[in-house]
C-alpha cells in the first residue's frame, strides 16, 4: 500500500498534523520506534511510570557527547555517563512526560538578528516566519492540546486573538500567596503559569486528578496535553491513521526525481521493512530527525537527505539555565497548608525577558518532583558521610512530614553557534549497526551570562520568602529533554535546510515539524511553540496538497 503521508515520530510535532491530515480524509500512517500505551497503562507507581523505563536501553541505543575539556574537543558515549537524550519512546514521545509549562514565544523571539543585533560568534538569525502568523495556532493549542491558566497584564505580555485561555487555572498551593506577596515587595511581577493540563472534562480526557505525579511521569488521566491524549485518539477515530509501533526508522530512500519515496525501519527483531507514501514528515525529535536525514545517503544525496548543502544538523539548540532550590517549614507558612499534595504552584517571572543590555529569560516555579524514592535515597549522605540507622530514619520524617522543597527553574536562551550541532561517526554505532547521533554541546558566552543573572533574581526572592537552605546549580550545558535547531527553516537554501512551511528545500515531499525547524529557541520550553508550528504547516500541506504530490 501507498499511503498519502508517512509521519516518523508521534509527538508535539507530529500530533497536530497526524490530527489535521487524516480528518481532511488523507490516509496517514505514523511510525513509532516505541510501544503504544493508554492511561491505563500509567499507573501512579515511581518505579514503573518514570520516564526512564520508555527509553533505550543506552547500552544498546546511545548518543556521543562531544564537550571542550583542556583545550581540545572530546567525545564521550552516553552509556558511560548515563547522560541520555532519550526522552519518551511511546506513542506520543516526550509530550507524554513533560510539565505543561507552555509559554509563547514573543513577537521580538522572531526577529532577535533584525532588533537586538547579531552576538559575537553567534549565528543568530530572524524567523522566518513572524508572531503574528504564528498566533492563530497558539490560539488553536490553547483549545485542541488544552492549555489552563489566566491572562494577567505584564511588560513582556504577547498580543492574544482571545482574551483568555479556555481552562480555568488549576489548583493552587497557598505558597503562592507567599510567592505574591514576596514579589510585589521586591517590585518583581508574579503571573499565573499557563500549563497543558486540563482543568475540565474535554471529552474522553478527564480533569487533573491533582496526583502529584506530574512532570518526568505520563498522565493517567489523560488531562496532560500530550499529543497522544489530545490529538492521536482523536485522530484514530477518523479511520484514516495506521499506527507501526516498534518501528525504527533508520532511512529514507529517495527516487530518481529526488523525492523520497519510502522509509525503511527495523522491527523489534531487527528485521527490516519499509512503507511508501506520497509524502514525509519527518518528527523524531531533533536530534534523531538530524541522525536519521544524515544516515540517509544514497546517489542524490551523498552527505545525508535534504544536506547537499551541508546545513543538517547545523544550530542545534537547547537550553541554559539550571535550578535554585530552597526549603520551607511552619515558620513560613501553615504546616497543613504547606504540605497539602497534589495542587500546583504555578508561578513564573518574565520580567527580563528582555533587558535594556542583553536577553534574560523565564523563571517557573513549582514544588520538587514527588519522587519520594529518589527524595530519600539523597538523604542517606550528609555532605560525605553515610547516615544510616535512626539518624537516617529522622532525617526522613522531618524532611517529608516538616520540610517542603520549593525549585525555581531558569530558561534562556541557547545562543546559536558554530560549535553546536549534531553529526554522525561510523566509529558509533548502535546495536543494529545504525551511526549514533553525535551532540557537540559547545556553548556561548551569553547563554551563561543570561543564567547568572537569573540565578540572582531567584535568588532573591528565595530569601524575600524566608526560604532555607537555598542552593544553586547553574549550567550552560543543554538540558536534555528541550531540543531544537538541526534543521533550520529559513528563505535561503544555502544556509537553511527547510522554507518557511518547513518543507526540505532539496525535497520537495519531506517535511520536519518537530523542534528541528527552529532557528532560536527563544527563553521558555518550546513545546507549544512545536505544537503551533505544526498545526501551521498542517494547514499548507492541506491546502496545497494537489501541488506537493505532483
């Protein structure tokens, strides 16, 4: 069978136009490289829900590691370090275990090069694209996916189609009373956090259950705005969509006219098949969507599909930040209040989105992961001291009946540049003899720079609060599940992969809709951002759809 449109991936990038394609009646077929699970799958158990247990095994499926030590490049393999850009293999990927922190990109993200100027040793560019095409589709994310929070005014505010979003915000712990009152007299302004948690019955999704289960754990209730739960369940209904799980893609193929015209994927046992579309879209994340196009090599394309110009894998992105943490007792708040599960924090800052000298970022604020398992195993040592016995067993009801952990997450910017990308080395190779992504995660002044500053800010409003223990790890290094850049869209073919409805310039029937497209990542996560542009280009493939397959 010749299918109308082949999908490799099923996450934030892949879902919308799963959902949009086959409801205007296109046969759809979506492969997965892992299983397909349900809400009844995810129980609210640590060890068998987290994020760890969907993934490669990292001695069998790993990435490299390039990093600058001692004056020269060097490259490590995850599985001695555990390190793993892994980051949900099941239908719906990585949406499945996200936060919900969704913020939009500002008009002023679009065009950083044109407005702010181009850093020293950056490759910062403009969009392609502006906020205001974008913004009907953040509007159409804040429905379809299921976004709850409320619009309140601050300077950074972006322009709304809608005066606010359709979900009422979630439940609040009432530490955030304690976190307004601290900002307002640090003259810092605290605005509700819009997050992809539903907090009303949409269909067959239910409301938050308030589990305490959330961020790193899929969603048993289905109210996580994953594109599994929002978008694909829908999308089954229309009959239109085949779902290949366990099929891992690891080539495309192309034709004598330079289209590609199958993908091959290997089966759980490692045989090899392929499936025939008219057209691909391409959505695996961004740094396999990278490995599987530069893999991709044959007569047209000897440097890898859609990279004759050499760009694959150019401007990879994430991004900088790290966490400041503190403690809370009875003497800052009610007990009971304190440690009621299950609510939400909700808080974020953005008031350095943009200073007067450089770009800043977003500060989120939320409890420490429930985790009680991990919590208490960090308890057994005391700075290099092993606690066992009694003092290791009053060291965990105070922490779990008394204390409480309050994280304050930082985002910046990841500054483009040339030392950050994505490659593949014959010498790496997986257990199916596939090359492995290779990730140089060389970093720019700025991205620091942004990240110290924050780190004070937050800093600040800890001891506003009365926080204890206030600690601090601030990192230029890419955090591991916010990826993005590879395949930069853009107008011109000779410095860009894709145009800007993300079609490949050297492939005029492959697509990339995951993070992949973006040439800055802007200070927030990005999987709104995915989600939005991918609905965008649903729309142009749908209406440009006799033209594509010419």
């Amino acid at each position: 069978m010749i299918y109308d449109v082949c999908v490799v991936g099923s996450g934030a990038g892949a879902g919308p136009v799963i959902y949009e394609l086959s409801r205007a009646g296109l046969k759809v077929c979506v492969l997965e490289k892992g299983d397909i699970y349900n809400e009844k799958d995810f129980s609210k158990d640590e060890l068998l829900v987290r994020r760890s247990i969907y993934t490669p095994n990292l001695k069998e499926q790993y990435h490299t590691i390039e990093e600058f030590i001692d004056g020269s490049w060097q490259k490590f393999p995850t599985y001695e370090t555990g390190w793993s850009f892994w980051n949900g293999t099941l239908l719906g990927g990585s949406s499945n275990f996200m936060s919900g922190f969704f913020h939009r990109l500002k008009p002023n993200d679009f065009k950083l090069a044109s407005t702010y100027g181009v850093a020293k040793d950056s490759n910062i560019v403009d969009w392609a694209i502006s906020y205001e095409e974008l913004e009907p589709y953040y509007t159409k994310v804040e429905e379809l996916v299921g976004i709850s929070g409320e619009v309140q005014e601050y300077a950074f505010l972006e322009p709304r189609s809608t005066k606010d979003f359709p979900y009422a915000p979630l439940a609040e712990n009432k530490i955030v009373d304690l976190i307004d009152k601290s900002c307002k007299e640090l003259g810092y302004k605290s605005i509700k956090t819009p997050r992809a948690i539903i907090s009303k019955q949409k269909n067959h999704r239910n409301p938050c259950y308030y589990s305490n289960y959330c961020g790193s754990y899929p969603c048993s209730s289905g109210a996580k705005g994953s594109s599994r739960a929002s978008l694909i369940k829908d999308a089954l209904l229309t009959n239109n969509v085949t779902i290949i799980a366990n099929a891992n893609v690891i080539k495309l193929n192309t034709d004598k006219n330079k289209k590609i015209k199958s993908a091959t994927y290997l089966t759980l046992e490692g045989n090899k098949k392929e499936v025939q579309a008219k057209l691909f879209v391409v959505a695996a994340q961004a740094v396999e969507t990278s490995r599987l196009l530069l893999n991709s090599k044959d007569e047209n394309f000897p440097n890898g599909v859609a990279n004759n110009s050499g760009n694959v894998g150019k401007n990879f992105l994430s991004s900088s930040g790290g966490i400041v943490s503190a403690t809370f007792d009875e003497t800052n708040m009610n007990l009971k209040d304190l440690l009621e599960p299950g609510v939400f924090v909700n808080r974020s800052l953005m008031d350095w989105y943009f200073t007067k000298e450089f770009k800043a970022g977003t500060i989120d604020i939320l409890f420490e992961h429930a985790n009680p398992i991990r919590r208490a195993s960090f308890l057994r040592w005391n700075k290099n001291d092993l606690v066992i016995g009694e003092e290791l067993q009053n060291k965990i009801f105070e922490t779990f009946t008394k204390t409480r952990t309050l994280n304050i997450e930082i985002f910046t910017d990841w500054t483009p540049n040339d030392d950050s990308f994505i490659s593949v080395d014959e010498k790496y190779k997986d257990k199916y003899g596939i090359p492995v992504a290779n990730i140089r995660i060389g970093t720019h002044p700025q991205d620091m720079k942004a990240s110290k500053f924050l780190e004070e800010k937050a800093i600040k409003l800890f001891e506003k609060m009365g926080g204890k223990n206030i600690v601090s790890d601030i990192s230029a290094l890419p955090s591991s599940n916010l990826q993005a850049g590879g395949c930069r869209f853009g107008e011109n073919p000779k410095t860009s992969v894709l145009n800007k409805y993300c079609q490949a310039h050297e492939v005029s029937n492959l697509f990339v809709t995951d993070g992949s497209f973006m040439p800055t990542g802007g200070s927030v996560p990005f999987t709104w951002t995915i989600y939005a542009n991918s609905f965008r280009v649903a729309d142009y493939i749908k209406d440009n759809w006799e033209k594509l397959i010419v």
